[in-house]
C-alpha cells in the first residue's frame, strides 16, 4: 500500500497556491519528512543532501539529488531530475542547487525555505545566492501535514491494526515462552509481524523499520522510553509493550502495560489511574477543543490521584508521516483540534525502581468526536498474563 502520484500533485498544487498568495516564487525543501510527504521520494537519509524545488511556474517539482537516488526517483518522477555526484563533491551540493536555481532564472526571486533545515544549510543558501530575498516559511507543509487527507487516514487506519497486532503477540510471546527476557519478547513479535505484512501487502514503503517498538519490566518499565534489555520478565511485575508500525509511510501506535501474574493492589491502582486518564484525555479530543485543554483534563486525573510526582510527560502528539509530529497534546500547544488530526492519547506514570504504567492508542479527530484507530483492550482483566 503506498499513495499514488495523483495523491502527490494535489498536495504540490495545494503548496503552489500557498506560495501564491503569499507573493512567493518558490519553495526550497530540504528536510527529509518534508520530501516524503510531498513527493513520496522515500529514501535513507545521509550527509548527501536532497533539494526539491516547488515553483509557482513549474509543471512538476524540480529534484537535486546524488546520482546514486536517480533510479530509484525515476520509478515515481520522469522529469525534472538533476544529479550531482557524491558528497563533499568538488562543489559543494548546496553551493551546485543554488546555481542551477540561478541559472533557472531564480537568483533574485523571492524564495521560500523551512526553517527546520540545519543552520549551516540556511547560510549556504544565503552565501550562494545572496540577491534571493529569502522568507521562512516551514508552516506551509507543516500546516498541509496537520489535517489528513482520507487516502493518508486509511493507511494510519492499516497501520493502527498491525500496532495492535503486535501488542497481541507480544502477550501470546510470554504466554508460549514464558519468562523470556526483553530482547527476546520485541525480536519475535517484530518478526511475527513482518512476516504478516509481507503476506498482506504490496508495495510495501519501508522507512526507518516497518515494525519496532519499546519492551520494559519490572523497574525498568519506569523509564518512559526505556530501551529492550536483556533482562527477564518475572512473576508479579508489570511489563509495558509499546508497540508501531509504518504503512506507506505513516505511522501509528499501540502500547498498553501487561502484568505477569495477578496485579497487586497498589499496581492495580495505579493502572486504573492512568486507564481513567486516557478515557478522560481520549475523550477530551474533540474539533474545536484546544490541545493544551485536553492535556489539562487527562493529567488532572492523576493529578486527583496524587500521583502527580510521577507524570513526567504530555498526553500525546500528532502522527503521520512522522510518529511525532504537530500537534502538541501540551500545555503549551494552543492549537485548535481539527477534524482529520491523528493524535495519540497516552499519558502515564513512572515509579523510580517499581515501574511504569502508561495506555496509548491512535486516535482520529472526526466531526463527531475521538475514533480510536487502535482497539487492543484496555480493562486490567484482559492485560493479565497468567504463566
């Protein structure tokens, strides 16, 4: 499953009328997410730099790139593909991009850049074509990326099934293998996994791992981003699964904390703070609704709770094309909920040496309210492994 070209010159025409309006000549992208997203050139980023070029007068996006990409741009793009050969190069890449567009008639254009590119890149481009009035203007794609169209929804939707899928093996793991370590939980479920998109699928868009994810127990499962160990799980503690996957190019995510064994009463507890301040957030995720609202409303749940000292992060984020992305679900993200957003909702405790409990699903923003897109059961009984 991969967008098709139509899907990519709506979204070039689309940019092209911003620039437009805003009096621009031209946009110069230099960000990777930015040319996944709006030219589907998927590739592997390196100190080799890849430019495209979207102008108001251009039939279709102009591409600078290393010769070793053009093969593989010329099974989505025909035209407009110009190549440099390798990187320091005797002229610089950047120095080479900026001459062509030069010699393109764009030298004292008013041209547009994101100001998300490194900033030595951003000198470069001034130092090469300094009679370019340059504007910065990485809300254009960043502002086309927030609201999804319904071909980008459907493969999160996709996505959303194999996170889940994954948090189903990686239970069905423990319950075939027992007390197994981290590693080996995360390593059979990533198989697994691959092994039924591989059958499913066709193309499939592989970027950054088309599967992965986090496993922790026990008190490592109070490291929110803990890396697998090679530790083994054990009887009586919690174990966080925190599982996504990719489908086209766009992410979504599944996580939910497990217990090994019967829950005690203080682990009970704590789960059912968080679980109620994932309904409570999840819920709160409504167009018209502010991000940092939401966020209000989930964390005071724990907060109620008196287990405020051990939040130590936001509801959630937006994801598409990227797992973290705009919006912010924080309190210092203003922006206003829109239908079409894909956010997760995940907020979580962290015990210093006893462990971790955090819920998150892949949540659509509709018209009527929050649709999670991922559906693995959320109540204690069901998170209960008994081995």
């Amino acid at each position: 499953m991969r967008l098709t070209r139509p899907f990519y010159l709506r979204k070039i025409a689309r940019c092209r009328q911003e620039l437009a309006d805003r009096r621009l000549d031209g946009l110069f992208i230099l960000n990777h997410l930015s040319i996944w997203y709006l030219t589907g050139l998927f590739h592997f980023p390196t100190e080799r730099p890849i430019g495209v070029f979207i102008g108001t007068e251009e039939d279709s996006p102009r591409f600078f790139i290393p010769k070793l990409e053009e093969d593989q741009i010329r099974e989505i793009w025909d035209s407009n593909i110009e190549t440099y050969f390798e990187y320091p190069g005797v002229v610089d890449p950047l120095a080479w991009m900026c001459g062509r567009l030069a010699d393109l008639g764009y030298g004292n254009k008013r041209l547009a850049y994101e100001g998300n590119i490194p900033v030595g890149h951003k000198e470069a481009l001034c130092a090469a074509l300094p009679g370019v009035d340059w504007r910065e203007a990485g809300d254009i794609i960043a502002g086309m990326r927030l609201v999804k169209d319904e071909e980008e929804i459907q493969l999160i939707r996709k996505a959303a099934l194999y996170s889940d899928f994954m948090v189903e093996e990686g239970v069905r793991v423990v319950k075939e293998r027992g007390l197994v370590s981290e590693i080996e939980i995360l390593e059979e479920v990533v198989r697994r996994t691959v092994d039924k998109m591989l059958d499913e699928l066709d193309p499939i868009v592989y970027v950054s791992g088309i599967a992965s994810g986090l496993v922790c127990s026990g008190e490592r499962s109070a490291f929110p981003h803990g890396l697998p160990s090679k530790r083994r799980i054990k009887r009586g503690e919690n174990l966080i699964l925190s599982f996504g996957c990719i489908v086209g190019g766009y992410n979504a995510e599944s996580e939910r904390t497990v217990f090994v064994g019967s829950p005690s009463a203080e682990q009970r507890r704590m789960y059912e703070a968080v679980r109620e301040a994932q309904e409570v957030g999840t819920t709160a995720l409504r167009p018209g609704s502010r991000c940092r609202d939401a966020n209000r409303v989930c964390l005071d749940v724990l907060r109620r709770a008196g287990l405020w000292e051990y939040v130590k992060h936001r509801q959630g984020h937006g994801i598409g094309i990227s797992n973290h992305e705009a919006p912010w679900i924080e309190d210092g993200d203003g922006t206003i909920l829109r239908a079409g957003m894909v956010v997760s909702s995940e907020p979580g405790i962290y015990v210093p040496g006893r462990g971790g409990y955090r819920v998150s699903d892949t949540v659509l923003i509709t018209e009527a309210g929050p649709e999670r897109l991922t559906s693995y059961p959320r109540d204690i009984e069901h998170l209960i492994i008994d081995i």
